[in-house]
C-alpha cells in the first residue's frame, strides 16, 4: 500500500468558512479585537518616537509583545490539548482586557514611561502567548479539513484588514488626543471577543484522557523533531520572520526620520502593507493553482526584500507601492505556511504543535527585532534595512535546498489503532508509570531485507512521533534465523503506550507501516515487557 494521501475538493471560493455561523462570529470578533491591537501598537510606537528618541527602544515594541511566546508557546500548547480551549480563549482574553486597561489607566494619568510601557506590553504578549495555540486549535473544529487553507487566509484577512484600518484610526487618534484612546479602545475590543466565546457553545470533544504538562511538553517536542514535514515548515518560517521583522521593526522610525511623516502617515504606512495583504487573500489560491507552494516561498521572500530596499531608499510613493507588494508577500508566504502547518498535525497534538509554530514565529520576530534594533543604533537605520534584504534574498535561493517536504499537506493524520495488539492481562499493570518495551519479530524474504530496512526507517519515525523514546531495528545472528527482523521500541509508561496505540497512531502513520508488512512473510510476533 502506497502512503496514504488526503485529497479533498476545494471549495472554491476564500470565503466558503464564513457560511458556518460559530466560525463568522468568532471571525469577526477577531477582526474588531485585532483592529484594537494594531492601534495600541502605532500608540506604543509613537510614544515612544516621541519620548525616547531611540530608534532601538522603537523597534523593542515588537521584542516585548512576541518574546513572551518563547517561555509560554510550550505549555500553552499543552494546556489547550488537555483542558477544554474555550475556557482557556476566555481566561486569556480576560486578562488581556484587564492589562490593556491597566495600560490605559496609565497613559490618561500621564504615569506611563518607555519602561513601564515596554513591561506592560510584556504582560500583554505573555496573556497573547496563552490565546494562539488554542485560538489556531480550535480552527478545524469550525470549519471542514478542506476548508482549512481559506479560513487560515480568513484569519489572515482579520490581520491585515486590522493592518490597513486601525493605524489610520490610531495615527488620528493619537495625533489629536494622545495615546490613552487607542489602549481603551484595545481593552474594548477584547470584550467583543469575549460575547462571541460566550455565544459559542462547542460540542463535547472526544477524549483520550488528560497528560501531565511534563510528559505532554515531551510529546509535543517529540512529534515536532520527528516530523519532516513539520520541522520544514517551520524552517521557512523561521527564514522568512527573521530578516522580514526588520521592517516591521524600523518603519515607525523610518516614517519619523527619513520620510519626515507624523502618526497619521505611519499609519498610512502600515495601511499600505495591509492592504496588500488583502489583495493576496484573493489572488493566493489562484497562485497556488498554477505555481508550486516553494515557488511562493520564493518569490514572495524576493519581494519583501523589495520592500525593505524600498523603506530604506525610495521616496513617499515608492516606499507606498512596495509595501503594498511587501503585504501581498508577507501574508501568501505565512498564511500558506499556517495552512499546511495545521493540516499537518494530528488533533492530539495539535495545540502543541501550533504552539511550537507561534514560538517560531513570533520568537523569532521578537528576537529579530532585538538583534535589527541593535544594528539600527550601530550602523543606521537604511543600512541595517538592506542587511535584511540580502538575508531575505539568500531565504529565496535556499528554497532550492529547503523547501517543503513534497507530501506537505496532503496526508490523511485523522486517528486510527495501532496494528500492535495489546497484550491480554487480567489487571493494569501495578506500577502504570514504569517504561514498556515492545520487541515485534518479522520474517523478510532475503529478496526484500533492503526494501524492509529502508521501509522501517520510516515507521521509526512514526513510532518516536507518538511516543517512543528508543528504538533499534537488530536482524538475528545465525543460519536458522536467515531473514528473522527484531523491531524494539520503548515507551515511557504503560498510560503513554495505552495513548500511542489508540490516541495517536493515525491514518498516514498505519500507511507507513503497511508498506513495511507488504515485505514480510506471514504476520509479526509482537512481545510486551
């Protein structure tokens, strides 16, 4: 048997996922809650444009909001595939709500400074860092498997309409009041999210059981270094988040500096590349009809270094064009890789694996604007922007060596039993937390051991995905034993193989394994110790 694909009819149209009323509303309060934080952005930014005269402290704005995922991306995955994700949604938008009043509070009393704003936009992406992997969890609940890729573009499109209306509001509004208006309207804004989760009623998900946060952070891990595919995925991401945080980073003191432009044209600025975000909500599925996905990677890293050439060097309107070409580039590459990220995990695993996604790529933005901010304060702000653009380019040309795995997307991870019988026992096993170990004996035609061996390699893989923490193909020593195969796998414990074999194990992964049984003789010997 051939590995096993999911293929599924597209539906056609972007915006299938918005005829699914739980989906539509959480959509559009996403859309409301992300227009509140793009203005509390621009608000932080020209705050300190204004107060602290460093173009370092500036670019510092991206580092305090996204470095929090770094800490907190693990076991907030963990705890959106143990707990129940809506009650986790609500926790988290309730303290984001409670922060960004705090921070309003501060601004309209005039007590609020470079550092304590910096702190509290800290505490604002450490609440972030908790709502991602169950907000990207709970996205297969709402829409069909092959609706998926237009709902990842959905969110996308609240971004980045977020992107293009809120700066121009917040650039406005800051202008003629100050900064207090726009971190109230955010703290609003997260209260619209709060109605729509309250309105949601999810359905009772089916459970396997609750794992500790320490074995569950080790399976999530596991999983991520023992898929292909996945560590693929975030490779590009990270390739591309990296040099491309840079203009996100500087614009607000390139507006300032060389273009000589107050909060309004930053706004405008930020309005630009949302709009060419939108723009590629459209046109990406018709990209991806014609041109393969690590051609999109490609172009699309070529053209956001356009994009930072054109900040540190172009006039107004240039820098105003390229960046509604930087948008289009930034929003095909990441939604596309959101998409196939979440179609390339297993529902067990998948809070924790976007989990280990969001650390990739708001980390590496965060850590990237650190390192850009630096730079920025030694060498200058356009020469720290072309910097980023040679990056950006060479991320193009590695497309060549590392682009996506060529299944990527299309196998089937719904959940299936493992083929390995359970072993018959007349009680659980009296210590539950001491390790097992499975050794599976195979009979190989002399004419298939390499096919075999080569096969194995494979359900290794899948094994140490769902569980293994050893494991060791041997072939047995001696003339009667011509041909007889030792499988060895070792689990942590008897709770965690019991998961493995009914909870993990899934349609790609049987696949995998029937392709290894189609070259042995008669059925394997499985022994539980």
């Amino acid at each position: 048997m051939s590995t096993v694909e999911f293929t599924a009819a597209a539906t056609g149209s972007p915006w299938a996922p918005l005829r699914h009323r739980t989906f539509r509303i959480l959509w559009a309060a996403q859309m409301g809650s992300s227009i509140g934080v793009w203005m509390q952005v621009v608000g932080a930014q020209w705050f300190l444009v204004e107060n602290a005269h460093s173009s370092a402290l500036v670019a510092w704005v991206q580092t305090a909001t996204l470095v929090p995922v770094l800490f907190l991306a693990l076991p907030a995955g963990a705890l959106a595939d143990s707990y129940n994700r809506r009650s986790i949604l609500l926790a988290s938008t309730a303290a984001s709500t409670v922060l960004a009043s705090l921070l309003a509070v501060m601004s309209l009393a005039g007590s609020l400074t470079s550092w304590s704003l910096l702190t509290m936009l800290f505490l604002l992406g450490a609440a972030n860092a908790f709502t991602l992997p169950a907000w990207q969890a709970i996205q297969p609940e709402l829409v069909p498997r092959n609706e998926l890729p237009a709902a990842s573009s959905l969110s996308g499109v609240t971004i980045n309409v977020a992107r293009a209306v809120g700066p121009a509001l917040a650039g406005i509004l800051v202008a003629a009041s100050g900064p207090a208006l726009v971190f109230a309207i955010n703290a609003a804004s997260f209260v619209l999210v709060i109605v729509a989760l309250l309105i949601w009623h999810r359905p009772q998900q089916e459970s396997h059981g609750r794992e500790r946060m320490i074995p569950a952070l080790g399976a999530g891990v596991r999983y991520t270094r023992f898929g292909r595919i996945v560590r693929r995925i975030l490779l590009r991401v990270a390739l591309f988040a990296i040099p491309g945080s840079a203009l996100w980073a500087l614009l607000p003191t390139v507006a300032a500096g060389r273009l000589g432009l107050g909060s309004s044209g930053y706004g405008i600025l930020l309005a630009a590349l949302g709009i060419g975000a939108l723009i590629a909500v459209v046109l990406l599925p018709k990209m991806r009809a014609r041109v393969s996905d690590n051609v999109v990677l490609a172009v699309s890293a070529v053209a956001f270094a356009g994009s930072c050439v054109a900040a540190a060097q172009l006039p107004l309107a240039g820098v105003i064009a390229m960046l509604l070409v930087g948008g289009f580039a930034w929003l095909s590459s990441l939604a596309m890789l959101n998409a196939l990220m979440q179609l390339s995990l297993a529902q067990w695993v998948r809070g924790r694996g976007l989990a280990i996604y969001s650390l990739v790529f708001m980390g590496t933005q965060g850590v990237g604007a650190f390192i850009w901010g630096i730079f920025a304060e030694k060498v200058g702000v356009e020469q720290t922007l072309l910097i980023a653009a040679a990056m950006l380019l060479l991320t193009a040309l590695s497309v060549a060596w590392f682009g996506l795995q060529p299944n990527t997307g299309k196998l089937d991870f719904s959940m299936v039993t493992m083929e390995l019988a359970e072993p018959d026992h007349v009680y659980e096993p009296a210590q539950a937390d001491l390790p097992v170990h499975i050794a599976v004996q195979y009979q190989v035609p002399r004419v298939n051991e390499s096919d075999f061996v080569d096969a194995m390699t494979r359900v290794e893989r899948a094994r140490r995905r769902t569980g293994a923490y050893e494991w060791n193909l041997n072939r047995r020593a001696g003339s009667e034993s011509e041909g007889t195969f030792v499988e060895e796998f070792s689990v942590a414990s008897w709770d965690e193989y019991k998961a493995q074999v009914t909870a993990r194990w899934t349609v790609a992964d049987s696949g995998v394994y029937e392709q290894a049984l189609e070259l042995i003789d008669g059925e394997p010997l499985v022994r539980h110790y």
